[in-house]
C-alpha cells in the first residue's frame, strides 16, 4: 500500500512537472489537474476536473474591508475565504478590487427588523437593525449584531445603492430603506423606448407612456383602496382628448369598469368638469349643475332658495332659445349684470328673480304682460299686521320738510336733481331714513322715498278734510247770503207798497 501511495505521489510530481515544462511552451500553455488530463477547454490556462471534490480557496482572517491585511502584497482581483465575523466582514468569499475587498453574494439569511430611533440592549445573530422614525437623528442608518451587540452596519457588497440615509453600501439588503444620488429609470423593453419611469434626485417623478403600448392614455398613475379594483382613481394624459391635443384627465372606474373622465386640464391650462372638450373663448367649462356652499346642502334646497346655509348654484336647461342664464359683463357702455328668462306661459306669475328670508318670500321682479320688468309694491295684507291705528302725521309734518335741488359732489357734469336731505327729513320723520356711519363715502345716510308715500296721502287727506269743511262753510254762507238777499227783497217791496199807498192819499 505505501508504495502504491509513493508511485502515485510520483507520477502526480512529475505530471506537475512536465506541466510546467510544457507551459514554457507557447503551443502548450495550458494546465488541468483532475481527469482527462488530456481534455481541456481550448479557452482556459487552467481547468479543475472533479466529480466529487472542490476547490478550497485560502482562509484568512481579514479585519476590515479597506485593509488588505494579512494578506501581503495584495492585488486586485485576488480571491480568498474569510473566516472573521466582525462589524465590517462577516465568513464569506471575498476579492480584492486594488483597493478594498469586496464579498460575493452569498445566501446568508439575515433578520430584518426596523424601530424608532438606535437600537440598545443585546441582540440575536444575523439581525439588521434600520431606524425607520423620521423624526430621529439616526433615521434610515443601520445596525448588525456582533457578538451580541449592535455595531454599525457596513455592506460588505457593491450595489447601486446606500443603506438609508448613510454612506454605506445597502448590500445584498431585501429591506430597510435604500438611496442612491442618481436617476432611477424604469424602461419597457418592448416596443423599444415606447414606455419609461424616471424619478430624478430633484424630487421629481416622469413619466412617459407612448402610443404603442395604449393610444389611449399616456403616463398615468393609479390610486386605490380597494384590492379588486387597482383602477378605482387614475390621474393620466389623454391624447384622444381636446380634439387630439390631448390633456391631463381626472378619472373614477366602478368595479370592473373601464375609467370614466371627470374632470380635465388642458395644454392651455384651461379646466373642463365632466367633459372632454373645453371650447377656446372658456377658461372653465362645467357640465351640468354648479353648486358651492359653506358646508354640504341639500341641492335642491339651493335650487329653490329654501336651504339652511348660504351657497350658490348655477343651472342651464334646454336648447339655444330656452335658457335660463346669468350673464356678468363688463364695460362702461354695457350692462355689468344680465338676467335672461324663459319663455313662460304666464309671466306675471313666473318671476326673474324672488327674494326669500329663511325661504319665505319677501318680494320679486316678474315681467308683466305689457312685456315690463316690474318691481312689486310691498306686502300690504292686512292680516300680517298688528297693532294698527292711525298715524299721529299730518299736513303740519308734512309742510316741515323741506324740497332742495342738489347736485352729487361726485358727479363730473354736476347734474341738478331735486330730493331730500336725509338729516333734515330725520328730523320730521325718522320712518323714511336710515342713520349711516361717519364716513359718508362707504355709509352714507339714506332716504327711502316710499315710506314718505303715506305720508303725502295723509297730508292729502288732511287737506281734503279742510277742503271739505270750507265747502260745508261756504254752502252756509251762500245760503245765508240767498236768505238775506230774500229779506231785503221783501223789505224793498214793503216799503214801495207803503210808498203808493202814501201818495194815493
């Protein structure tokens, strides 16, 4: 038996030997060692044949990745097995890249756990630690167990990108979070350059979804809460939209539905509310009803001003001859303020505009059959009045107020005018005048003539009184006047009587 062993060491040196002999050679410059020594790949120098034996690299306990030691003399590209378990190098294959060593990507099966701030305390083997509080110093660094004790956790692999925050490798890491300072983009590989997501270090997210993959919708993004249906909200663009200029639209999808349009901006910064087309002289273009108001109403109370809180809701209906429209203009020589009609059956009975207080109406504007706009005189029922009896005024009051001309300071034509002074008017009935502030600009005083209506009537009235009595006055007199105009009449005949008879004696 030993000297089949020192046969065998034998032959093994000198196929070793006439190897290297053969090296020398440049016809010959290949080795193999295992079997079939005569079988070598015609690309290889060296190749090792085994069925049931591998290659044992040497073992060296490495102390850090940015020292070579205790290799000697260390060049890249070497390759070696580590044997120390540390805060930096964990047992694995490493090589040397010409300035630090870099391990190979292993299978090691590591514990990732994340927490608020740095980790304390003792902890099991293969466990990574990521501080995932953003309010903390520390967030997005990371820890290893060593030893039962946390150390800094140093990436013994190259990738694309950091562990965290930190400057460190992420590593072979399938979780914790990662960074990196360049781009990240996201290509579709068929067709070619038809499809791509970036996200750039600035903060922002492009993305590019040409026609080849869908003519219908550009770059999207899809927002849900609900697992069976990924496309409950879609933010996208449209290039069917706008009369094929395309636009960036809002959209909802039912279950297993298909996205519905609802909103739309287009190129020209325009917004379009339920449709796909905003016309050229719009700035906004609304489909249907536009109701706002200070909290959620009821829409149909807004639409009959009976609601509860204060809102506004504008409506058309019908075709191009049947509108009911508000117009807001500007322009000196327009008016600012347009308020068209539908054609009713009965205008007096169907009004442009009706106030209500607490949804009961005060009053209104209609248009009469004269085809007048008319405002309604006031609510004079008697059954919504108490307390009635008759005014204290009278013609005395009435005589007291004085009738000026006048013109406005602001007026630039200085037009005359005739009216009251408020002040003046206060002051013999205060019923026709409201009290203004001290700035005579943004609260001046002010008169409501109607109130002084009343007043005029019963000054009237008082005067017809006393038209009435002279008249009684003057029927006496007259009367009395006839009766004496009688008596000397008859005493004119008695005397020409007591003449003749005097005479005929």
């Amino acid at each position: 038996m030993q000297v089949k062993q020192l046969l065998t060491r034998t032959a093994g040196a000198l196929g070793v030997t006439a190897g290297l002999l053969f090296a020398s050679s440049p016809l010959m410059a290949q080795m193999k060692i295992g079997g079939n020594p005569n079988t070598i790949n015609p690309s290889s120098i060296l190749e090792l044949e085994s069925a049931t034996k591998g290659l044992l690299l040497p073992r060296v306990a490495l102390t850090s990745l940015s020292s070579a030691a205790p290799v000697t003399g260390a060049v890249a590209g070497m390759h070696v097995y580590n044997t120390t378990d540390n805060a930096e190098v964990q047992p694995g294959e490493y090589f040397f890249d010409g300035s630090i060593w870099v391990r190979l990507n292993s299978n090691d099966t590591y514990n990732y756990i994340e927490g608020n701030g740095a980790p304390t305390g003792s902890c099991p083997a293969k466990t990574i630690y990521t501080d995932s509080d953003e309010d903390s110093g520390t967030f997005g660094q990371q820890w290893t167990c060593i030893g039962g004790a946390w150390v800094v956790y140093s990436s013994p692999t190259k990738t694309p990108f950091f562990a965290g925050l930190t400057s460190n490798d992420a590593g072979g890491a399938k979780r914790g979070m990662v960074s990196r300072f360049g781009h990240i983009v996201v290509r579709r590989e068929t067709p070619a350059n038809s499809g791509k997501s970036t996200i750039t270090p600035g903060g922002i997210i492009q993305l590019y979804r040409g026609a080849g993959i869908d003519a219908g919708f550009g770059g999207a993004i899809d927002l849900t809460n609900l697992p069976g249906n990924p496309l409950q909200y879609r933010i996208a663009v449209r290039p069917t939209v706008q009369n094929g200029n395309g636009g960036l639209v809002f959209h909802t999808t039912a279950p297993g539905d298909t996205p519905q349009p609802r909103m739309m901006l287009t190129p020209s910064g325009k917004l379009g509310i339920g449709v796909t087309l905003v016309e050229a002289p719009n700035l906004v273009h609304v489909n249907g009803s536009l109701q706002g108001s200070e909290q959620e109403v009821d829409a149909a109370g807004l639409a009959q001003g009976t609601a509860a809180l204060s809102g506004y809701r504008l409506f058309q209906e019908g075709g191009s001859t049947n509108k009911a429209q508000v117009i807001v203009q500007s322009g000196d020589n327009f008016a600012n303020l347009v308020l068209t009609k539908r054609t009713l059956p009965n205008p007096t009975q169907d009004p442009f505009v009706v106030f209500r207080v607490n949804g009961a109406e005060q009053g209104r504007i209609f248009r009469d059959n004269n085809g007048d706009v008319r405002f309604p005189t006031p609510t004079s029922d008697r059954r919504l009045k108490e307390n009635i009896k008759n005014t204290h005024y009278s013609i005395q009051d009435l005589m007291k107020i004085g009738v000026v001309e006048y013109n406005y300071i602001a007026n630039p034509k200085k037009e005359r005018t005739i009216g009251f002074i408020a002040q003046d008017l206060y002051k013999v009935f205060p019923e026709a005048v409201t009290v203004g502030g001290e700035d005579a600009k943004t609260n001046p005083w002010r008169v409501d003539a109607n109130k002084v209506t009343p007043l005029l009537v019963k000054a009237v009235q008082d005067q017809q009184k006393e038209i009435e009595s002279l008249k009684a006055q003057l029927s006496e007199m007259n009367a009395l006047k006839a009766e004496v105009a009688s008596i000397k009449a008859m005493l004119g005949n008695a005397g020409e009587k007591s003449s003749e008879a005097t005479i005929s004696k």
